[in-house]
C-alpha cells in the first residue's frame, strides 16, 4: 500500500486508511501525555503482545542478531494483563520513580500502512518521546514501533507491537514509561 518512501501513488481507499490510522495514533499520544492510562488500555487488544527488543552493537557481517528474538531479555515482553498492573501501580501513587509523575510528549510520524489477508493491518511508525521528571531528569527516546492493528467493534486495536529503540544504551534512571 503505502511505502517507506512514499513515492507509490495511494487509491482514496488507501489514504481514507491511512488517515484514520494516523487519527488513531494522534488520539494514542495525546491520551499518554495526559496520563489517561486507563483509556489508553482501551486501544489494546485483549491478546496483546507487547514487545521491546535489546539493540546490540553488531559487525555488519551479524546485523541479523542486532535485534534480540522474543524470549531473550528484552525490556518489555508483556500482555494486556502486565499492562494492566503496571498502570494499575502507576494510579496508587506508590510508583515512586513516578511520583510526582512525569510529564511526557508522544510525536508520531513516517506511518506506513500495509493491509494483511486477514483483515488486521501493519503499520509502521516513527517516535520521539521526550519525558520530563522533577527539575532536571530529561530523557529522549527515539526508535520506531511495528504493530499489529485489528478492528474490534468496530474500533482499532492493538493487537501487537513491537518497539526497537534507536540507542542500545539507556541512560534514563527508569523506563517508565510507555512507547
């Protein structure tokens, strides 16, 4: 459908897609921003997998092991229940690398859309996520994310997703946050 550099000309049905997808994920970013948490659950399929890979420093000749496979140590490899918790702990107020919470902003771009047989969509976004805490804690991450959409009465879901972070070291105190 659409590709990474967008010189393939989109049907109307395509960019009809494409812009609701994209709707989708502004809607996405600015319920984190504003900490709505459990609405943004919501956009998560009951099958979720949610998947944050390490990034390893490789030769050229081993580029296919610079992304680490599901099951090896990765910084997130959870479900909708794990989510779940981890929001759940973020609202008692008892998430102290959190409180007093950290004010975030989501900027997505570069959506590239790919329908599957299956009625699910793959789509492909870039991010900056920038994240303020206290005085003086700022952390960027930028990376792209790969998911897994599917419409579930009639909304988008997120059925899966992937997240491959551009650094392969954090320097951030905590990963509090959610991509």
């Amino acid at each position: 459908m659409a590709t990474a550099t967008g010189s393939k000309k989109l049907t109307k049905e395509q960019q009809a897609l494409w812009n609701e997808l994209m709707h989708f994920y502004i809607h996405e970013a600015w319920l984190l921003d504003e900490r709505k948490y459990t609405e943004w659950l919501d956009l998560l399929a009951d099958d979720l997998f949610y998947f944050m890979p390490r990034r390893k420093n490789v030769y050229r000749r081993d580029i296919e092991r610079e992304i680490t496979p599901v099951g090896d140590l990765a910084m997130y490899e959870e479900n909708k229940e794990d989510m779940k918790m981890r929001v759940a702990r973020l609202e008692t107020g008892m998430a102290w690398a959190e409180d007093p919470p950290s004010r975030t902003r989501h900027i997505i771009g570069n959506l590239v859309v790919e329908p599957l047989e299956n009625g699910e969509v793959k789509a492909r976004t870039a991010f900056f996520l920038f994240k303020s805490h206290l005085e003086t804690d700022q952390d960027l991450y930028s990376g792209y994310r790969e998911d897994i959409l599917r419409k579930v009465d009639g909304d988008w879901k997120v059925a899966r997703r992937t997240i491959v972070l551009d650094a392969n070291v954090l320097m951030s105190k905590n990963l509090s946050v959610f991509f």
